[in-house]
C-alpha cells in the first residue's frame, strides 16, 4: 500500500527544468568529431614507410618469471603425464565402500524417526527405554519393544518355587520302608 502511494506521487511531481527537448545539444569544441578503429595511434612516430614502429606499454619487467614465481595453471593439467600405472593408481580415488571411513553423507530417517519416538516414550516416562548401546536409534529394537507390549500374558496358575531355602527332609518312616513291601 505504502508503495503505491509513493509511485503516484512520483508520477504526479513536475519535471525538472532544463533546455528544450527541441534544441540539438552543441558538441564540445574540443572533442574530435570523428573517432575510428583504423586510427593509427604511432602514426606521430612513423618517419617514412620503410620504417617498422611496435607501439604498445612496455612490461614493467621483461623476464619470464620463476617456477616458484609463477600461480597456478591457467589450462588443465594433466594428472599422470608419465602415464605410469602408479600414476594412475594414485590419480583415482577409491570407492568410499573401500574407505575405513565408509560412505560419507546420507541422512538416517529411520534412526532419526526412532529417535523421536524414544524421545517422545522417555517424556512421558523417563525410566521407559534405552538401556542397551544403539537401542534410541535402532528401528528393529523399537518394533521389538513395541511387540513386547501386545505380547499375550501368561495367564496360567504358577506356584513359585523358594529356591533360597535349603530342601526340606524326608520323614524316616516312609524313607526306610520300601514301595512293594507288606504290611503284617
């Protein structure tokens, strides 16, 4: 809104004044009236037609630089100019599956996934998960959990067994008396 109220009030302010569009501007007394790309710049130093002039600045310095003195190429250089196979070997890069490093790049939005939904399970209960190494950001550790939790109950009657206390012993009566004997 504010920029169209500046472009009408630029529109609607009077024009500067100045000479009449009608009058042809004079030129300069002093300019040349003909300029050309043929003009001779060393026709002043040219003394007679047998004469060959170079014109043109000088080189602050005329020698060629130094190896150390020279920047980098301005042409592509070869990488194996021997054309050795060390050249070439050494001119390659290996594949990243090849590094120790791995692959580089690639972003994880499964473990980036798993990760929000740990942390969202660790907000609403924070003694809930991630016990074992890996387990915020493994998918397969998630399903799992996650199976434990519908996982059917064991519903049938166990008695627990002490296993602290020391076995009871057995009565002397029925110890001694063997299964088939009879009884007078």
């Amino acid at each position: 809104m504010l920029v169209a109220a500046l472009l009408l009030l630029v529109q609607e302010a009077p024009a500067p004044a100045g000479p009449p569009a009608s009058a042809p501007s004079a030129p300069a007394a002093d300019s040349p009236k003909v300029w050309s790309i043929k003009a001779d710049p060393c026709a002043s130093a040219r003394t007679s037609t047998n004469d060959i002039v170079v014109c043109g600045n000088v080189a602050p310095s005329p020698r060629l630089p130094l190896p150390e003195e020279r920047g980098p190429p301005d042409h592509p250089a070869p990488s194996n100019p021997d054309m050795t196979g060390t050249g070439a070997l050494a001119a390659t890069a290996p594949v990243c599956a090849a590094k120790i490093g791995g692959c580089p790049g690639g972003v994880d939005l499964f473990g980036g996934a798993t990760f929000l939904v740990r942390a969202v399970g660790k907000a609403i209960d924070p003694n809930s998960c991630c016990d074992e190494p890996g387990e915020a950001t493994n998918p397969a550790m998630l399903v799992r959990d996650i199976a434990r939790m519908f996982k059917k109950k064991d519903k049938r009657p166990r008695i627990p067994i002490p296993l602290d206390d020391s076995p009871l012993p057995l009565p002397a009566a029925t110890a001694a008396k063997p299964a088939n004997a009879r009884v007078p």
